[in-house]
C-alpha cells in the first residue's frame, strides 16, 4: 500500500503550545495538502500567538469542537497532550536532543510520559534508544522520518528575506536565555565591537525567554553591520550564514545540519564537531578559523550528522505522514497507554474540559 497516497481525505491536528510550532509543523501541513488531506490547528495555552496563523490555516477553538471534527491522527512537537484528545497521536518534536536532565537526571528527550501512539525520530543517534523503549513499554512505536521541520532548509531558498548579495562573511549569534549559559552578556562587548568593525555580516536571534534587558541592548546595536531578528521561523537565518557563534542552544544542531562550522562559548558538552572557545578574547580568531572550513571540522561535522539527522532530501514530511497513515491501517495490538490520572487531571484542568 502506498500510505503516501492514503492521506487523501484524512483528517490531521496540529496540536501546539508554542509560538516555534508553526514552522515545526508547516512543512507537515503542506506535505498533507499536497497529498489531499485536512488540517485544522489547537492552541493550547497563553504562550502560543494565534496572530501567527496564517488566512489558510483553520483553527479549532475548543476540545468539544476538536471531538466533533474527529482527527485521525494528531501532530505534537510538545512533550505532553491529552488522552481524550481523538486520533493517534504523534510526537514530532521541538528541537533536537541537547542532552538536558530532568528533576531525575535522566535525558529529558527519552522521558515516557505515556501519551504518544508513535515517535518520528530524527536520526540514529535517537531511534535506537526509543526502540529499546518501545520495546520495554510496549505502547507505541516507533519510526525514524527524519525531522519536518528541516525540510525548507534543504528545499526553499527562493523567498529567504535574509539572504544579501552583501559579499562579507554573514555570521548568525544565537543564544539561550539561561543567565548561566547564555553568550549574551558574556560577549557584549566583542559583539558590539564586531557590530561597529564592519568585518561580518551579522544577525542576531535570541530565545524567546531571553530577558528583556539583553533584548533591548543588542537591538540597540543594529546597523548596517548588525540585524536583530525576531520571528518565529528560524529556518531562513540558518540558511543565510557561513557560521554560527553559539552557547548550549539546541538551535546550533540546526545549523549544523547544513554541514556549516559552529563557533561555541563555554558549551557544556564540547565535541570535535564544534569549536569551542571559552576566553572571550578568542571569539573573533576562531570565527575567522571556522569561515576556511578546515577539513578536519568538516569531517567531524559531517561523521556527528549522520547519527544526528542523516537526511537532506527535504522529504522528513513525506516519512512522517507515511509513517502516520501505516500506524492507522495497522493491525499491530498495541498495548494500553498509562492512565495518568494526576497528569489527565491537570490536563482538563488546563484546558477547563470536564465532559467524558
């Protein structure tokens, strides 16, 4: 059976809780039309915008109104979602595995939490550790498709804002919000200082927590050396650089991807695919090092990718909803989800929904 092709007259949720889920699961939603599916989208929670859908994309305002449209599967980039939600339902992630520990010091990214019929994982170095659990719990499955959200990274450069016929090196600064771990205040004054040389071409994008203090300061920076972005849509800044200069953020494994150097500040867990730097004196030598694309970088780059996210074709979307439609004409007896009864609890208390 072709499961590409049995999209056609399916129904799909986008269930999200950020404002960085629209272009996680756009590619997706594209990947359906295109093959004659439907989609509308749930917002759950005060964190994400509905500004941010767009005139063709229809919202569903209500858990009533969800169970009236009756979804054969739903899309999950978070970590949690309602089991009376209907329709199978299919974690796709919001970022790849940065190794973060839990309150149990266990990895966050293979946390169980008992609410997904099916993982698409991203690439080796994930799927074997979610098969072992799949296998261990024995209630869903599991499929590695490569990550949706990469697929215009590999696919659409033509409307990309941000690309310049601007001959200089353009270098992307992205950082986390975390006081501790964030490059921003740490590298304030080498970054000003670059902003004013004019040797680069440099954007700026933070996490949507940084603290507004640091938000305002680097927007203040902008020139014509330097553009602060803010966007929901990160994609078309990776695409643009030569090189990132970086801290723990996940969004650097983004930009990796491309097969691109990576310049990190006192990243907590330094490997041979990254340069790390930890005296703040050394940031622009080692940008200047990263923009040759030594040999030896590139090879390292290249080895961690292929455990990372292996796939360049675009077509992350494609294995997706393929794998999706093989689990709802699957035969295979899955075993009960957990009932989490604090957790559903919580749930309907979140989103004021009683009824059974």
């Amino acid at each position: 059976m072709n499961y590409l092709t049995a999209t056609k007259n399916k129904k799909y949720l986008m269930y999200i809780s950020q404002n960085y889920s629209y272009a996680i699961l756009r590619p997706l939603q594209a990947e359906i039309f295109a093959q004659g599916g439907e989609v509308k989208w749930f917002l759950e929670g005060d964190e994400v915008d509905p500004k941010f859908l767009k005139p063709t994309e229809h919202r569903l305002e209500s858990v009533k109104s969800i169970k009236d449209w009756e979804p054969d599967a739903v899309f999950i980039p978070g970590n949690t979602i309602p089991s009376f939600i209907p329709g199978k339902k299919v974690a796709v992630f919001h970022g790849f595995n940065s190794g973060k520990l839990n309150r149990k010091g266990k990895e966050d990214h293979f946390n169980i939490r008992g609410c997904f019929d099916l993982y698409c994982t991203q690439g080796p170095n994930t799927t074997l550790r979610f098969q072992e659990l799949a296998k261990k719990h024995g209630f869903f499955q599991v499929s590695e498709t490569g990550w949706p959200t990469l697929d215009p990274l590999f696919n659409d450069h033509a409307s990309n804002p941000y690309l310049s016929k601007d001959s200089r090196p353009t270098v992307l600064i992205c950082s986390t919000f975390s006081k501790r771990l964030s490059l921003a205040p740490k590298l304030y004054e080498q970054i000003k200082h670059f902003s004013e040389s004019g040797k680069w071409r440099l954007l700026v994008q933070f996490h949507p927590k940084m603290a507004q203090e640091w938000v305002d300061k680097y927007k203040a920076l902008s020139n014509d050396n330097l553009t602060f972005v803010e966007t929901d849509n990160v994609i078309p800044l990776l695409q643009s650089a030569d090189v990132m200069l970086c801290d723990t953020s996940s969004i650097l494994l983004m930009f990796l991807v491309q097969r691109k150097p990576v310049v990190t500040f006192c990243n907590k867990a330094p490997e041979k695919h990254l340069l790390d730097i930890t005296d703040k004196n050394n940031v622009e030598a080692a940008i200047d090092y990263a923009l040759t694309y030594p040999k030896e970088l590139v090879d390292n780059i290249e080895a961690f990718c292929q455990e990372l996210h292996p796939y360049t074709d675009g077509k992350s979307s494609q294995r997706v909803l393929c794998a999706t439609n093989e689990l709802l004409h699957s035969d295979e007896k899955l075993k009960a989800k957990p009932l989490n009864l604090l957790r559903q609890f919580k749930m309907r208390k979140r989103l004021n929904y009683w009824s059974w």
